[in-house]
C-alpha cells in the first residue's frame, strides 16, 4: 500500500495555464482520505505555492518541500525542518562564474529574490512566486544573510549552452538543475527534491517502496529515483522518462489523477506505459 504520494507542481501538477484540473483536486482529495500523505516537492519557494496548498486542502497537519529540495516545512506553523543552504563563499565561486559566462545572476534567501542586475527572468521568477525581487550588489549582502540557492537565467538557448559547459567541478561541487528552460540552478550539495524526500519518509516512518514520485523536468529525478514507483509525464524531458517505472499522461489531460487511480485504486483501465530500464537510486 502506497502511503506518501510526492508531486511536482510545474509541468506535473498543473496545467500548463497554471492552474490545476478538476480531476486532479478530486483525486488527491480521494487519496487523502484513504490516508495517503500528498506531499508537494517544487522548485517555488513556500509563498509561490500557498494558493495551491489552499486549493487541495493542504495547510494542515502537511509537509511541503520548497527550493527544489533545498528546504522542507510543516505547512501548519511554517516550521522549517530541514535546510540546506549555500555559503557566501559558494555565492561568489557562481557569480564569477556568472560573469565570465556574461549571464544574469540571482539568488534565493527564504523569503526574498535578489540579483545585481534586475531582469526579467529574476522579474517573472519573483512575480511568479509572489515575493519581493530587491537588486542589490552581492559584495553588499550582510555576512550573516542565509543563501537558500543560487540561479543563472537567460534565453532558453544560452541556458543550453551554458548547462553543457558546467564541468565535473561544479557538478561535484553542488547540486545542479534545470528548472523552467531558463533556469539553471546551483544548491549545497545535499539539496534535491529525493534527499528531502528521504529525510522526511524517514521522520514519517515510511519505507521508500511506500512512497509514490510524479514529475516532469531534471530537478524531479532525484526523487523519482527514489521512490518505489517513480512517474513521468508524457510531457516530461526525455532523460526523465527513461528513469522512471511508467509514463502517465500529460500535465493537461489529467496525468497526476491517472497516477492516484491506478497505483493507490487499482483501476487497471487507467492507461500508462513504460519506458527504458529504471536505475538504481
């Protein structure tokens, strides 16, 4: 029996409007009531999903993992239980790396987006996630400022470009991922969504084999890695579909319900395929 269901929001969760299905609403709601935990595992910061934890019911006894893994909080009382951030030595190791790629630049602290430079990938990440955008110069942060990750942004193209040129260093180093298509981030190296996925299953007392992962893009493998069944999207990245035990359906027609009616309610007409060879975790 499946008894933590761990969801993606972009690309996974909502549709591509931003807005999350009927269906879906209806079968998480189902899920909980056969006391399944549903546990959204996102990239956004807390304020950038309280809509929809308010949406599916989600501000009580609930966890949430934030910043791709970085932080998780007990929805409850906003507790944070887990935090992995980067130093102010890392910060400056990225943002010259930034300035030798000729990239925009900014950074995440828990309830703030700040960059050197303000742009409008730093403007829609802010506007997207209903938190303040400030623009200050990094060699002003104050010394005790907590960093939660840090982010390069640019066209889609350049962010190609740049994610192919990110050496073994960098990927020894942190935890590197591709959010949206203009996003590369870089986090401390215990940072992903599967570590905070482990940390808090086992606080829970949930084996991983009880545990259900759905997502889309590059920061979800970690977690759908994890999991005992681990999902794609059909709309998910390549690389994502060919780790993961089945394939579901697209974030716009209804892919996370499809997910709950067959593993957690056994409705074998819900049809899903498989792809590729699962790896080890």
């Amino acid at each position: 029996m499946y008894k933590l269901l761990a969801i993606d929001l972009d690309g996974t969760l909502l549709k591509s409007d931003g807005t999350i299905s009927k269906a879906n609403v209806e079968a998480i709601e189902e899920a909980r009531k056969k006391g399944v935990r549903v546990v959204l595992a996102t990239g956004r910061p807390l304020n950038g999903i309280k809509r929809y934890l308010k949406e599916l019911n989600l501000l009580g006894d609930e966890y949430v993992i934030v910043f791709n893994g970085a932080v998780t909080e007990k929805v409850k009382n906003f507790e944070v239980i887990r935090e992995k951030g980067v130093s102010l030595e890392d910060l400056e190791e990225i943002y010259k790396l930034s300035k030798k790629l000729n990239i925009n630049i900014h950074i995440h602290t828990i309830k703030e987006c700040i960059t050197p430079k303000i742009n409008k990938f730093s403007e829609f990440e802010a506007g997207l996630n209903s938190i303040q955008l400030k623009e200050m110069k990094f060699e002003d942060l104050p010394k005790d400022i907590e960093v939660i990750k840090m982010m390069l942004v640019g066209e889609k193209q350049k962010i190609d470009t740049i994610s192919k040129l990110v050496d073994e260093y960098y990927l020894n180093k942190y935890t590197v991922v591709r959010s949206l298509e203009y996003y590369l981030e870089f986090l401390n190296k215990t940072a992903n969504k599967g570590e905070a996925l482990r940390q808090l299953a086992k606080m829970l007392n949930i084996d991983k084999e009880e545990i259900i992962s759905i997502g889309d893009n590059e920061n979800d493998i970690h977690m759908i890695k994890f999991a005992g069944l681990g999902v794609a999207m059909e709309n998910a990245d390549e690389n994502v579909k060919a780790i993961a035990d089945y394939i579901t359906s697209s974030n716009n027609e209804d892919g996370v319900a499809k997910v709950i009616k067959k593993f957690i309610f056994q409705e074998d007409n819900t049809y899903m395929y498989k792809e590729g060879e699962r790896k080890n975790a």
